[in-house]
C-alpha cells in the first residue's frame, strides 16, 4: 500500500478549512508529488513501512502534504492541466497570454512546490540528527 502522510482530518486541523470531496486523493498525490521532488532528496530514519520514525519529523512532512493540497485548492489546479497549452485567451477586456511552448502542465502553479511546504520541511525543530533536507546518504 502506498504511503501518504496526512489524513482528511489534518488536513482541516492544518487549514481550518473543510475537507474536499477528493482529500484523499490530492492528501495522495500531493504525497508522491512531495516524494519525488522533495523528500528523496532528503535524510531521515524510517520504519518497515517507510513512514517517518521520528515524531517530529511525521509532523513536518504530514504539515508539507497538507500544505501543497491547501495550495491546490488556492491555485484552483491540482495536476497541472490548466498550465498546459494556451497561447492568448481573451474575456471581454481581460486578455491572458502565454508560450506555447510548455505544453505539458509542468509550468503550472500545480506543479510548483508551495511556499509553506519548505517553512514546515525548514522548521527550527528539524534538527540534524532527524533530518536533512537536500542530503541523501546511505
């Protein structure tokens, strides 16, 4: 089974906010997002299951998951399909542009880390001897 770091009810402890229909999956695709952009760069220990060992470093990495969902929902795109492929978009006055050039969704907001991911995985509590971030060794 795969790992995910945050449940539904972190999620509205972490944001204040009521859970979407979806929590679940965005809580699991914010996960893997995370894992492979962020936190296989990083050092830490981890039991059987692959989970965090260290209590605080849970917590830092379940804040980071719900962090990325809550920045989802602000950008309004969780899988970057709204950064892909237009080129000038005009609504009445308003008029939007952008190259054509990524067409992939990998430029889109979605894609990018937020900002209170690196606050919770940069926390004064984060302390070496539980985790590195951007140090992998073996």
């Amino acid at each position: 089974m795969a790992r995910v770091y945050a449940t539904a009810e972190d999620y509205q402890t972490y944001s204040g906010q009521a859970p979407p229909a979806d929590i679940a999956a965005l809580l699991a695709r914010a996960t893997r997002m995370l894992e492979s952009r962020v936190l296989r760069l990083c050092w830490y220990e981890v039991g059987s299951d692959g989970m965090p060992t260290a209590p605080v470093v849970a917590d830092a990495i379940r804040d980071a998951v719900c962090a990325q969902v809550q920045w989802w929902g602000e950008v309004g795109d969780s899988i970057g399909g709204a950064g892909a492929g237009w080129g000038s978009v005009e609504i009445g006055s308003a008029k939007l542009s952008r190259s054509l050039v990524g067409v992939s969704g990998d430029d889109s907001p979605a894609r990018e880390i937020a900002p209170q991911v690196w606050d919770a995985l940069r926390s004064p509590d984060l302390t070496p001897d539980v985790f590195r971030l951007g140090e992998v060794s073996t």
